[in-house]
C-alpha cells in the first residue's frame, strides 16, 4: 500500500508540464483563482484510474498513446502561447485575466501521455498485487485523484510565495517568457518520445 502512495508521489510532484503551470499561476499572483485548475488535474487522474484499473491496457495500444501525445503536445503548446500573451499587472492582480482554468487542468492533464504511463503501473500492476478492486478501487482511485490535484497545488503555492517577492512587473514578465520556453521544450520532448520515435519505428 505505502509502495502505491510512494511511486504515486514520485510520478505526480515531479516537475512536468502540469505542475510548471502551476508555479507560473503561482508566480503570476493567480493562487486564488487556480482552484478549477487543480480540480481539473484530479479530475482527470481520476478518470484515468477507474477506467484503466478496470480494463487496464485493453484502451490504450500504441497507436492511441501516439494521437494522445500528438494533441497533448498541442495543447501545451497553446497554453505556452497564452502565458506569452498575457498582460501583467502584479498591482492588482484580482483584476488580471486567468491563466487557466478547469477545462485547462482536466484538458492538459487528459493528454498528458505522462500522466497515463504514470497510471499504467498503478492500475495494472501494483492495485492487483494489493487486491485492489471494486469498491476498494474506487477508493484509492479518490484518494490518488486527491493527491494528483494537489501536485499542481503544491507548486501554485512555491510560485506564489515567490512572487510575493517580486515588485517589477517586467520580472515576472520574463519568468513567463521562461515559463513558455520550458513549456515548449516539453512539448517538443514528448512529440520526440512519443510520436515521432514509435512513428519511425513502425515505419521501418
């Protein structure tokens, strides 16, 4: 059981393309809209749960884990665009627009193909050795969501602290533009490692 708390923690705190998103909301002054946001990621950690721990690996074949990289990489790459877009105003920060929102979280975090290779030991592995099932599945399957919408949560909070400290608004401006360009470097990592790569190799 601790093992399945243990790896869950390792696979969701890590740094990612879901949880940079969060301390940018974080350093941006937008903590307290980016309730729906974090919502969103457990949302779709949850869905991801159920429906593998109960069909496993019946859904997701190699060709479905390419179309899921493929838009996933997409969506990163126009959320990147909406931070650079965005207007900064560190004075009143109530009034900014939202960087993300619900639909942004469950979204991103839906084709997120790492968030499905982190799910696939879970559900597959590690919950039929713990004779995790039915009612007990749903459980955990909760339970996990809970923690998954935290990891965005938990790096929202660092960037808010953070940007407490900040008082030039052009500083933050440029920790967007580096928000961007690691967003798009992921984008661009996951289009390699999960389209392109598996695309070559069947075609050879």
């Amino acid at each position: 059981m601790l093992a399945i708390v243990a790896y869950a923690l390792g696979a969701m705190y890590s740094p990612g393309p879901v949880n940079l998103l969060g301390l940018n909301v974080g350093i941006n002054g937008q903590a307290q809209k980016s309730l729906g946001f974090c919502l969103g990621v457990g949302t779709s950690m949850l869905i991801y749960l159920l429906v593998l721990g109960w069909v496993g690996t019946a859904w997701i074949n190699d060709e479905a884990l390419i179309v899921v990289s493929a838009l996933g990489c997409g969506y990163i790459v126009y959320l990147a665009s909406k931070i650079a877009r965005s207007s900064i105003d560190i004075s009143t920060p109530d009034n900014t627009p939202r960087l993300v929102n619900y639909r942004d979280g469950l979204v991103m975090q839906l084709l997120n193909p790492k968030a499905i290779v982190a799910t696939l030991p879970i559900t597959t592995l590690q919950f039929p050795a713990a004779g995790i099932e039915g009612v007990s599945l749903v459980i955990w399957a909760l339970g996990l969501a809970v923690l998954a919408a935290g990891a965005p949560g938990s790096y929202i909070l660092i960037g808010s602290l953070v940007g407490q400290r900040i008082e030039n608004a052009n500083i933050v401006k440029r920790f967007n533009w580096v928000m961007v360009g690691l967003l798009v470097a992921v984008a661009l990592s996951i289009g390699y490692e999960h389209v392109w790569v598996p695309l070559t190799s069947m075609a050879t």
